[in-house]
C-alpha cells in the first residue's frame, strides 16, 4: 500500500504510532474481500469515496487523547491528494450485533 501512496503514518511527537490503508472508488463491494491483506486497483482519479481499509495502532492507552488531531490530518491529507473525493467510509465490528456497522463522514 506505501508504493500505491494508500498508507497515512500515524505520528505523534515525532514518533510512528500506527498507519491507516484505504482505498479511493466508489464500489463499496470491490473492498471486502477474503484475504484482508490483499492490495486491490482502486480509482485514484475518478472515485468519490475514500475507504479505510486498515487502522492499526500501537494500543497505547494515550492513543484516543490524539484521535481527534488524527482524524483532522487525515482527512486533509485525502482532501488535498484526492480533490474529487466527497466522503470517507468505514466498517467497524461491533461484538453485541456480531457484524460491522458501517460509517459514512461527508465532508
């Protein structure tokens, strides 16, 4: 995903915490696939919607304090990158309904 300029470095205070993939298109379904580590073509310059496809972090417990300065960045990031892109979306499992819910943030 580094070569395909899809990876957003997590970085606080000069130090990588985690990364986020994603994909840029507009087929919601070309996206879940069976082997989750599997780099797909997306549409760069023509898709609407940014989606996440993997949020890993460090699991340290100051993580959430800087959730929102990380959203923020990110979303600029995809904003200047991807001029055409309207929305970001991804899925997230929730273990009471035992399937992802899926969230849409429009800009």
């Amino acid at each position: 995903m580094g070569q395909k300029d899809r990876l957003f470095l997590i970085q606080i205070n000069n130090e990588a915490i985690g990364f986020i993939t994603f994909y840029i298109g507009d087929d919601k379904n070309k996206y879940i696939r069976k082997d989750m580590w599997s780099v797909l073509e997306d549409e760069p310059n023509t898709g609407k919607t940014c989606f996440i496809d993997h949020l890993i972090t460090n699991h340290n417990r100051n993580n959430p304090i800087f959730s929102f300065i990380v959203w923020k960045e990110f979303k600029r990031y995809i904003k200047n990158r991807f001029r055409q892109v309207e929305q970001i979306q991804w899925n997230r499992f929730n273990w009471k309904k035992e399937k992802s819910d899926v969230y849409i943030k429009n800009y």
